[in-house]
C-alpha cells in the first residue's frame, strides 16, 4: 500500500468516523437521551441515530465546506497542504456535538502577508454562506409547535405554555439552550413564524436549528482576530505586522477580562467562617494562576506577563465591587487558555508586508463584520 492511499484512508476513516460520532450526538440532542443505557431512562435505538443525519449531515456540511476553502485557496496560491482531518468525540458518559472540528496542516512557510489573508478568510466565508442556508431552511421548515410534546410528552399538562411550568424544578444545568447572536436573532424575528418558535431551552431539539446555530459559535471563534485563528490571519493581512503585534495582546487582554468578570466578587470573601475565607482565598489564588499560564505568552519577560493577569484581576473585582449583576462567560476560559498557551496571541511574521488590494481590504472589514454578526456574549444558557 502507498503513502498517499494510506494518507486517503486516514483523512476517510476519520471523516467517517465524524459523521458517526456527530450523528449520535445529534441523535441525543434530538431525544434528550443517550445511546448507553442509564437506570430510569429509555436509550436510543437505530431509528434514533438514523434521524441524528439530520444535525450531522448540514454540520459537517458546513465544517467541510470551511476546511476545503482553505484547502483550495492554499493550492490556488501554491502552498502545498493536507486534506482536512476530522477530530471525532464521543464519550457516551453525557451531550456532546461530535466532533472537536476539523483542522488542516500547512505544509509550507508561508512568506506573504496576502497568502496568510486569502487562506484564512476563505474558509469562515464559504463556511458561513452555507450555514445561512441551513439557517433559512431550519426557520422556513419548523415543525408545528406540538412537536415539543414528542420529546416531552410530560409537557402536554401545561399545553403550550409549558415553558413557565416546565424549567422551575430542574437541578442546575438541567436545561440547555441556545443564546443570541445578531444573525440568529434575525431568522428568529423575521424568518421563522413566530406561533412555531420553541422555547430556548428547546431549540436544542430541533438538528437543522442546532447545526446553524454552532455553525455560526464557531464562526465566530475562527474569526476571533488573534494569533493564528481565521480571523488572527485576515486582520494581520488588512493592518500588517506592526499594528497587529499590539492590537492582538490587547484585544486578547479585553477577551480575559470579559470571560472571567463575576468569577469572584469582593463580597465572596465576607464569609462567617476562617476555614471557608482560606478556602475561598485558594480559589482564588488558582484563578490567578490559571489566567497567568494565559498570560505567560503575552510578554518574554515574565514579570509583564504577572502585571498583566493582576491588573485583569484588579480590574475585574472593581467592576464586580461597582457593578455586581455583571457577568462575563466563564465557559470560555478554557477557550481562553488554549488560545493563550498554545495557539498564540501573537501572529508568524512575514517577509512580505505588502499592503492588501481594495478587494481584499473590503472582504477582510466583511468578514470582521460577519464575526460581530455571529457572536454572542453567552452562546449557550443553562438551567
């Protein structure tokens, strides 16, 4: 067997292996259940992962179509690259999506500011057209609201006001749904009818809502314009090297600052006991660290890196002193410390600084412009 059919089978059996992991993911969602057995509950059965093709196919249609925008766009510039690698998730133990994505490995230096441009918006721009499609057919094509009680038949005693009955008994996160972002406020308001909407914390039921819906979360994490991410490569293209090796650390600084606003307030620490002040005083010291492994990145020296997480840390608890009912989305600190640690804050420079053409340019403020369209300060809401 030769290496490139070695190379085809890999990069297949890992798409294959996606579309099943997604396909019982979405199955779960669908049906509020698990495919392995827990006491008390029904599991899912083939019939079940069969109509689970309705979240995998458009997903992964929309993840594909992004990862082959910038393959084709590499080759166009002749950058040798890999095909897509699909990253399959599913641990059976509770909900996932599937998939940690999909990724492509640049096989070549890339030595031009336009390069690194043309790459990396081509990607988030198909990708994005295909999900408005999803998004226009998922709102044009709801299922009358007494679908609910097909998933919930336990809803039916509150017919459809369910929604001020159903959620006040649930443990914490015992409910999910999905928050707002401008894009999908809009297919809400002016596409779906309104006597189908369900209630948030139900969308999650519905595959084609759901597939739009994270398409266009992690649209707006490739577009997050720092380091190396989609979005890091088009605002390097369109402000070149010199205004992006500030701009990056700062808007990564002001993205910590939101992400952990409310982790810890000043009044967390009038509490009645010694044992409970020390113990919260160690989480918080580990929150200090954690945000300065972040930030070890940002500065060679290692005393800038401390300053920084101090003045956020600083800065956050005097917000939460003035402003108490200010919460940031803690859930993306973990997105936050990859990012930081591991992806990169700052971008690879380049021999060529060229400027970008008109053309580009205006791709480039559009594509900041889609990321501001899709992104949402709290993507998911929990119970």
């Amino acid at each position: 067997m030769n290496q490139r059919l070695k190379t085809y089978l890999l990069h297949g059996g890992l798409f294959l292996i996606t579309l099943i992991t997604t396909t019982m993911a979405g199955a779960e969602w669908m049906f509020g259940r698990l495919f392995i057995p827990i006491e008390g509950m029904k599991t899912l059965g083939w019939a079940e992962f069969v109509a689970g093709f309705q979240f995998s196919v458009p997903f992964l249609a929309i993840l594909t179509v992004h990862e082959f925008g910038h393959y084709f766009t590499a080759k166009a510039n002749k950058v040798r690259v890999s095909l897509p690698y699909y990253i399959p998730l599913w641990l059976g133990i509770g909900q996932s999506i599937g998939t940690l994505g999909a990724f492509i490995r640049i096989q070549d230096y890339i030595n031009s500011r336009r390069k690194y441009f043309d790459i990396g918006i081509a990607g988030p721009l198909a990708g994005f057209v295909l999900a408005l499609i999803v998004l226009w057919y998922a709102f044009t094509h709801l299922p009358p609201p007494e679908f609910i009680f097909t998933i919930h038949p336990e809803y039916q005693k509150w017919g459809l006001d369910y929604g001020k009955y159903a959620y006040e008994h649930l443990p914490e996160g015992g409910a999910v749904g999905l928050g707002d972002n401008l894009l999908f406020n809009f297919f809400k308001t002016y596409v779906a009818d309104p006597t189908r909407l369900p209630h948030p914390y139900e969308m999650i039921h519905y595959p084609y809502v759901l597939a739009g819906y994270l398409a266009l979360f992690f649209t707006s994490l490739n577009l997050i314009p720092i380091g190396q991410l989609d979005g890091g490569h088009i605002l390097y293209g369109l402000i070149g090297r010199k205004q992006f090796q500030w701009v990056a650390p700062t808007l990564f600084i002001g993205f910590a600052f939101y992400a952990g606003l409310g982790s810890f307030k000043p009044t967390d620490f009038a509490v009645p006991t010694d044992d409970a002040f020390f113990s919260q005083l160690l989480y918080f010291g580990l929150y200090i660290g954690f945000l300065y492994l972040a930030f070890s990145r940002i500065s060679e020296n290692r005393m800038t890196s401390l300053l920084v997480t101090l003045v956020v840390v600083i800065a956050q608890l005097a917000v939460s002193w003035l402003r108490p009912d200010w919460e940031g989305y803690q859930s993306s600190l973990v997105f936050l410390f990859i990012l930081g640690r591991f992806l990169g804050i700052y971008h690879p420079e380049t021999e060529l600084d060229e400027p970008l053409d008109l053309k580009r340019q205006i791709l480039g403020w559009l594509a900041l412009l889609i990321f501001v369209l899709c992104f949402s300060f709290k993507p998911f809401l929990v119970s």
